[in-house]
C-alpha cells in the first residue's frame, strides 16, 4: 500500500518539476505561441486571485488599468513595478508586446493603482536590464534573471490638464 502510494508522491513532484521547468523555459525563450498559453493561462485563473490584493498598500503588485484598443473594454492587470525617480519601472516578463502595454500606447495613458495610490501613467519608453539594475532590489534579480527579464517598461506619471486629459510630466 505504501508503495502506491509513495509512486503518486514521486509522479506529482515529476509533475510538477516537469511544468516549472517548462515555465522557465518559454519565459527565457519568449517564443510567442508558448507565451499565449501562459498569458491566457494567468488571465484566466492568477490574475483574478492577484487581483484581491494588488494596488492595496504593502502589496508587492500594482494594478494597471487600461482600455481595449479595439474594444474599448475597461480592463485590470496586475503588473510588478518598482519606484524609478519620479516614474515606476514595470517588469515586461512576457516582454514588450502584452496587450496591456499596446493599450496603453494606443490610449495614450493610463491609471496605475500602487501601495494604495492612484496615478495617472503614460508609458514613456523600454529600456533594457542594465538601465533597470539600479532600481532592482536585490531580490528581485534572480527572478529576473531565472525567467530572463531583458525589458522594462518606464511609466511616467502624467499630470492631469484642465481639460482632463492626462499629458506627460
């Protein structure tokens, strides 16, 4: 009886080493038909549990709020970013080519829930990781390098006209 069991324990740790493993390796390799898989994969069931928490203070997560380029559906996406002078660094870990980024450049701006604030956001440009290593804790390098983070995005704080309409700081 042990021994039954003691297989299923051995073939889920094999499960699960076989899926982290794979993980790793579309992030590092960015190949676009594997990095669907995950993105619809976070989109459907992390996303929403991330959700909860991100924005609130103490959270390690923000919330992007953005609207479909096409559609003009209001979405919510939790990001990872860090505090860069007056900006905040976005970590790209699917790279530059997410939805939420291309609604951002589309709309020009964005609103940016961190530690229990609200800004107004526009995504001024990508940088690479060398530009980005100043601003990265220290334990936030493995990670970046684990799952080859080579792009970051700088998402400046916009300031709001009298007319409504964000414009750049």
């Amino acid at each position: 009886m042990w021994i039954g069991t003691l297989w299923v324990i051995v073939g889920l740790v094999v499960l699960v080493l076989s899926v982290l493993l794979t993980l790793v390796v579309v992030m590092r390799t960015k190949r676009p038909q594997a990095l669907v898989v995950v993105r619809r994969f976070n989109r459907r069931f992390n996303n929403p549990r991330m959700l909860r928490l991100a924005g609130r203070s103490g959270s390690a997560l923000a919330v992007v709020r953005h609207v479909g380029r096409r559609s003009g559906t209001p979405y919510a996406t939790p990001i990872g970013v860090l505090p860069m002078d007056d900006a905040f660094l976005a970590i790209l870990s699917y790279g530059s080519d997410t939805d939420w980024l291309r609604n951002i450049r589309a709309a020009g701006s964005a609103e940016l829930v961190n530690d229990g604030q609200t800004h107004q956001v526009t995504a001024a440009q990508i940088i690479g990781r060398a530009e980005a290593l100043p601003y990265l804790p220290k334990a936030q390098l493995p990670f970046v390098r684990l799952f080859g983070v080579t792009d970051f995005l700088v998402l400046e704080r916009a300031q709001v006209t009298s007319g409504g309409a964000p414009s750049a700081a």
